[in-house]
C-alpha cells in the first residue's frame, strides 16, 4: 500500500485528481451510494431542473459491469498514460495552461453530449487528450494488437475503427477526436501554419490559481518539431513504441 501510495502521490496535479475522481465515483455508482442516473448528463435535469452536477459527475462516472469493465480499465490506461505524457511533457511547468486545454475539452464534450444525447463523456474526453498527445508527436511509432506498429498520428483513427467494427460503437471516439482536433487546430495549427490569429488563450484568471512553474518547456504554443521515430520500449513519459498488449480486443464489451 505504501507503494501505491507514493506512486499516486507522484502523479501530476490534475492527471491524479483525473484518475482518482473518475475511480471514485465509478465505485460509487456501482455499489449503490449514488444512483448511475443522478451522475450522468441529461438534458431536462440539467438544463430544466439545474441539476448543475451532471456535465462533471458525467465525465468522472462510468458503468462498472461484467460487460464494461474492461473497457474502463482501457480508458483509465489511456487517461493516466496520455494525460501524464502531456502534463509532464508538452505542458510541463504550466499547470494553467493544462487546466483550461482540460476545460475547454470538457466543455466542447458538454455541448456536443447534450445536443447528441451522450450521457457518459469518459470515452470522449479521454480520446480528446489522446488525440492531442498523438498529434504533438505525429512521428512516434506506436504498437497496436497483434504487432502492428503505425505513427501515433493514426492512433485515434484506429481506435475509432476498432470500436466501429468489434463493438459496433465508435461514435465517442469520433467525438472525442474532433473535439481534441478543435483545441489542437485553434492553440497550434491556426496560428503558427495558417498565420492566423490567436483565437484560443488562458485566460489571466486561471494563473492566478495556478502559475507556471519554473518557466515551462522553451516555446510553448508551438509543436514540436519533426523528429525521427523512437521507440522508449513503452515507458509511460516517453513517446516511443508502446506495449499495448496482445490477446484482448479493445473496446470489447
């Protein structure tokens, strides 16, 4: 236990608030001390009755059965290894910065749950983080299943089709990739390729509660430049190839 401890102790801010939150709450649900329907995001509690819980609780809560629970234990992979590759790396030292990408993630996946009737934002907003991750390091070489290896630029995209094809789902996936797309065109790519100008900011109030520490990584707001494949045998700050594992279908339900 001690071990787990210092482990979780030396997870970044919001990653561990993520990761512990999300678990917590999916316990909750399952042995009955909340009711499922009082944590996830529909339209008339929320926007008639102000139920003003919901658009939260629905990201942290995910439906704990035989048939699900494997996939959550995926998401919550993907969550504390994408979302810890991004606030150690990209964003290291600027906690603020990895907030408001958080929260305006969410509330893209808000938006477009309520107008599509999606009452769990698990899938999405984990796959926006990801899509993120992926797209700052276009060139890593990721492995898949069965020892497929492609560039992480194609990861989401495979995972949707995963989805599509063995579940019959892969419209979270989806969502979640146009939603990180959204934050990664308006933050990196509209600006710096298209000249345009700056649409997307922190804003000075989010420093406030939480400063740059120690100045950062050199240029933020610009993605890293092209680099040749690694391959860091998977290790969960690295960007290099990754062991995803073999003989269990993702997304399999």
């Amino acid at each position: 236990m001690s071990d787990i401890t210092e482990w979780f102790k030396g997870l970044p801010l919001f990653t561990r608030w993520w990761l512990a939150l999300t678990a917590g709450f999916s316990l909750l649900g399952r042995f009955g001390i909340f009711k499922p329907y009082q944590l996830v995001l529909l339209y008339e509690p929320f926007i008639k009755q102000f139920q003003i819980w919901r658009p939260a609780t629905a990201v942290f809560y995910y439906p704990l059965t035989p048939s699900t629970g494997f996939h959550f234990l995926i998401n919550c992979y993907f969550l504390y290894n994408y979302s810890l590759r991004l606030e150690t790396g990209t964003f290291d030292g600027r906690p603020g910065d990895y907030f408001f990408m958080l929260l305006f993630n969410w509330a893209c996946c808000v938006i477009v749950g309520l107008i599509a009737d999606i009452p769990l934002l698990m899938d999405p907003m984990v796959l926006s983080v990801l899509y993120i991750w992926c797209q700052l390091n276009k060139d890593v070489i990721v492995n898949f299943w069965f020892g497929s290896q492609f560039k992480a630029m194609y990861l989401p995209w495979v995972l949707f089709a995963f989805n599509l094809i063995i579940s019959g789902g892969g419209i979270l996936e989806l969502v979640g990739i146009l939603v990180g797309h959204v934050y990664f065109f308006l933050m990196f790519k509209y600006p710096l390729e298209f000249g345009g100008p700056t649409l997307l900011s922190t804003p000075s109030v989010i420093y406030s509660f939480f400063p740059n520490q120690r100045g950062g990584i050199h240029g933020f707001g610009q993605p890293p430049a092209p680099r040749r494949p690694a391959n860091d045998g998977g290790g969960a700050r690295g960007g290099g190839r990754h062991n995803w594992g073999r003989g269990r279908v993702l997304g399999d339900n």
